[in-house]
C-alpha cells in the first residue's frame, strides 16, 4: 500500500543512515494521551504482530488516505507538519510503499475518541460508566474498574471499521500506524522547512 508519513529531518537521516527508522519516545504527548497511544501499540500487536526490534514501543503515523478518495496524498502544507521540537527546523514528508501486513489502517476522525478518553456509543448510557465517571472522575479511565475499562477499550475498536456501511458515506480521513519505516519501502521524499513559532 502507499502512505505518506512527515517526520522531523532527523528521523529521514537516520533512515538514509540504518536503512530503518522509528520512534523512540513520545516526548511532544502530554500524559493524558499516553493510554490512547499504548493502546494503538497493543492494537498493532494484536492485528500485525509484534515490534521487530524490542526497543520499539510506539507506532509511527502516516496517512492512507487525506481527504477523499480523489486525494488521497496530504498537501504539502503547515497542516501537515509537526513541527514540534524538530532541532533542524526541517521535516520531510516520505512516500511509502508499504507491505500490507506492515501497517494497521483507522479512522482519524474517530480515534480522537480514544483520545479523550470517551466511549464510542457506550458514553453516558450505561450506569457503570456514569457511575465510575462520578467516583473517578471524567478521563481518569486508568482508575476504572476493569470490567468497565474493558467496555471502553472494546468499543474504541470501532475506529478500525473503515469500510463504509452506507453508499452515500465514506471515510475521508484514513491513518495508518506502522512500526517503523525501512529504506527500502521509500518512493520519494520531499523537504518542509517548519514555519517560525508565533512570538508575542
């Protein structure tokens, strides 16, 4: 499959350097998404196998699809960028051709459910979530009991169905997550150079 991924310079280098590249850590996350992310990881274990090297925690984004169908490749633009503790003030958006059992495809839109920590469907329906919610407080999930995790993490599945059910719908916005990126997949690389931070 083709994806696009945009990593800092740095990364690209280490790419053209080892001939593979990953991430290492997760330190622009705040502590808040750390959950969402290691349950994307466990996600990935579960549907295209583990790390290839222990010293991989962590997935790398890239898009599938960015907009619909017609466009399927991300603009080359600041909304694509990170752009966040990037030392070279340089990022690369790398075309990727990809094995299909080396990336696990979501829904964009709908992993923002994750997230936030919220229940697809589930939210506020059921009196074992409401009730946890008022002892634990709202995102606090790592504090609810397990059965009632587990009905969160279960319905959070639901940003894996990228298939639409309607005619008239389709999914506009498609990730995909992978473990790491080898030189052999690269199709092409372009260079962005982050805009300057906003000062006051």
């Amino acid at each position: 499959m083709i994806i696009w991924t945009t990593q800092q310079k740095e990364f690209y280098d280490e790419l053209m350097r080892n001939g593979v590249a990953f991430c290492r850590q997760l330190s622009d996350l705040g502590n808040d998404m750390v959950l969402a992310y290691r349950w994307m990881a466990d996600q990935m274990r579960k549907r295209i196998g583990e790390p290839p090297l222990p010293e991989i925690q962590y997935p790398v984004w890239a898009w599938y699809q960015y907009g619909s169908g017609k466009w399927r490749k991300p603009p080359l633009s600041e909304n694509t960028m990170s752009c966040g503790d990037c030392p070279s003030g340089v990022e690369v958006m790398m075309e990727l051709d990809v094995p299909d059992n080396q990336a696990l495809l979501s829904d964009f839109d709908l992993w923002h459910i994750p997230l936030n920590y919220s229940g697809y469907l589930i939210h506020h329906k059921r009196s074992s979530l409401k009730k946890a919610e008022k002892l634990f407080g709202y995102r606090n999930l790592e504090k609810f009991p397990p059965d009632v995790q587990k009905k969160y993490f279960k319905s959070w599945e639901k940003i894996f169905e990228i298939r639409p059910k309607h005619k008239s719908s389709y999914t506009k916005y498609i990730q995909a997550t992978l473990w790491w990126v080898k030189k052999e997949w690269l199709v092409s690389a372009e260079k962005m150079v982050c805009p300057m931070p906003f000062s006051r």
